[in-house]
C-alpha cells in the first residue's frame, strides 16, 4: 500500500496566494526530502530534511518537518507562474538500500 | 557533469516486443533506481540497486528485469511488452544514505501499441 500520503493532489491558486502540501508517512523516517516536476520534465531535487522539527527556508519556499519526523509540509508563500508543476516528497526509512518512497505529488497550477 | 543519461528518449513498441531502457550515470553514486510515471500516480518504483551486483525489487517489478552492469550503468528490459506498461520510465542516482538527493534522467516516453 501506499507507504507515503500526500495531499492535495491537485492545487489551484492565483498568482500571489499561498500555497501548501502535506506529506504523511505510516512510518517513522530518517529523513524525508522534496523535489520538483516541472510539466514535461524531470523530478529536480529541492531539499532534505533530517532533523525532527526541522524547518528550512529557500527564498519563498518554507519545507518543514515534524516532531515524529512522520510528517512534513511545503509552504510557498506568494506563488508565481514560475511555480508551476508537481511537487513530490519522498521518505527514506534510512536502511542501507538507500530506497525512496515516493508521494504522488501535488500538481500546482498558477494562474496569471 | 551530464548526470544520469537515459536512452532512448521516446519509443513506440508493439505488444510483445522486448526492448532494453539504457541508464548511466557519472556522478560514481552507489545506488540506482528505475521508476516509472503515469497520470495521477505518482513516481513508483520499479526495481532498484543499492550497489553493483545487486538488485531488488521494488513496487510493480512484474514484466520487467534489470541488469547492474557495473557501477554506472543499469538497464531495464521488456521482455514482452504490454499495452499497461506505456507510461514514462525515470532512472534515478544517489548516493545511498547521504545527501543531497536522488538525480534523475530526462525519461523515457514509451508507448505500447
């Protein structure tokens, strides 16, 4: 089953609005981080977190982790059109295997 | 740095035809993964490495095989190809364990007639 949850799926906001999304894990992880799909293109990674209650900021994108390090968020403040595209977390357990486990992304779309 | 290289960029196949998904990466990263994408699905996990010589399989491994060739190249074959296997297939690299990240090929788009 679906190891890793994340909401919403889809996200449609106006140029300017907040946006947010959630990642859920059943399980505890040692870390979890986040990439980003641009429409046509590649998951590009964005960020790791470790640490529980971690909270690190890029210029408008604030990636925040939970005290039981089973949860996490994405807050980018003010969208822009350059925004658009898929945002995915992906957990890892920490085993030496190094796997992911993937979220199914939240499509943001941003309107002019 | 090229990356992860994947090849070929788009391929049309017919039902029951084989082919092979060529994946290398230069960064020397340990572990290698092939995921593959469709519509609402996220990115799931066909089959992964963790080192040459070494494979496991992930969340839909069925219909498909790969091949650690060495420490830079990992293959994905169809040996039989279906109509429920077109989707875009990722190949991934990271260093296991440590940041910062997995990177990922451009994707092969195939489409199973």
């Amino acid at each position: 089953g679906q190891q890793v949850m994340q909401i919403p799926q889809y996200q449609h906001v106006q140029e300017g609005e907040d946006f947010t999304t959630y990642c859920n894990s059943s399980t505890t992880l040692s870390n979890i981080q986040w990439y980003k799909q641009r429409p046509g293109g590649h998951p590009v990674f964005l960020i790791q977190l470790v640490k529980s209650g971690e909270v690190k900021k890029q210029k408008r994108l604030t990636f925040q982790f939970g005290e039981a390090k089973k949860n996490s968020s994405l807050h980018i403040t003010a969208t822009q059109t350059t925004d658009v595209g898929t945002y995915f977390c992906a957990g890892d357990r920490g085993s030496t295997l190094g796997r992911l486990y993937f979220g199914r992304g939240t499509q943001l779309t941003v309107w002019p | 740095n090229a990356g992860v290289t994947q090849t070929p960029k788009f391929q049309v196949l017919k039902t029951g035809q084989s082919m092979t998904l060529q994946c290398a990466q230069d960064m020397n990263h340990n572990s290698m993964y092939w995921y593959r994408q469709d519509p609402g699905m996220g990115l799931r996990l066909i089959y992964y490495s963790a080192s040459e010589g070494t494979t496991d399989k992930g969340e839909v491994p069925n219909g498909y095989n790969v091949s650690r060739l060495n420490k830079r190249e990992f293959s994905l074959r169809l040996e039989s190809a279906a109509p429920s296997q077109t989707s875009v297939y990722f190949c991934a690299s990271s260093e296991t364990g440590r940041g910062p990240g997995a990177f990922f090929g451009q994707g092969t788009r195939l489409t199973v007639v």
